[in-house]
C-alpha cells in the first residue's frame, strides 16, 4: 500500500455561511492523501494501475466549484467522488484550508481533515 498526495491545490471558490461569503469569495488550499495499492503499476510501469493524478485534479477542482456553506460539506462530496471514481483508491484523506477566515481578527486560515474508507 503506498499512499499518493497532491498537495497545495489552490481554488478561489464561494464557500462559506456569510452571504458575502458566496458572493466575494475567497482562497481555500486542499490537500488531498490517498491509500492505494500501487504495486503492479512498481512492476508494470503502467499508469492504468494507479491513479492519475491530473483526473483526480479534475475531480477536485469541478467539486470545489459547486458552492457549499459549510467545508464539511464540500469535503465529504470530494472525497465520495474521489472514492466512486477511482477503484485503485482504498481510503482517503483530505484537508481543506479556508485562507483568510472573516471572523473578526487576523487568522490564516480555518481547515478541517475528513477522511474515508471504502
């Protein structure tokens, strides 16, 4: 089992409670971890047994488009899309930031971690 990250994915997207949140919008990072079994693609040097990492892009960024209110929301939709659509992926974990919060002070950002299994 190997695990196979993309990392630092930057979206300017409309999620957020705040009414000027889903106008304005704002910067989120996404992280992204995936447990696959990677072996026959050590042997076979063949993509078709792994993941492609621009599909999986892909996904996440058509995911981070459809605005939700809460970060939750959109990371568990990515990670049930990444997870129906990829075979080769076991469980996943992902990280979204939410880059300058308006919560009244200077913050950097607010993020969760969710994770799913098969």
């Amino acid at each position: 089992m190997s695990v196979i990250s993309i990392e630092g994915m930057e979206f300017y997207a409309y999620h957020g409670c705040f009414e000027e949140e889903q106008v304005v919008g704002t910067w989120f990072e996404v992280d992204l971890f995936m447990n696959v079994d990677t072996l026959e693609a050590e042997q076979q040097d063949d993509l078709k047994k792994t993941v492609n990492y621009q599909q999986v892009y892909q996904v996440v960024k058509r995911e981070m488009m459809l605005p939700s209110k809460l970060l939750e929301h959109v990371g568990n939709r990515i990670l049930t899309a990444i997870c129906s659509e990829f075979s080769t992926i076991q469980s996943a974990q992902l990280k979204i930031k939410k880059k300058n919060p308006p919560l009244g002070g200077k913050i950097n950002f607010v993020s969760i971690l969710l994770e799913q299994k098969r």
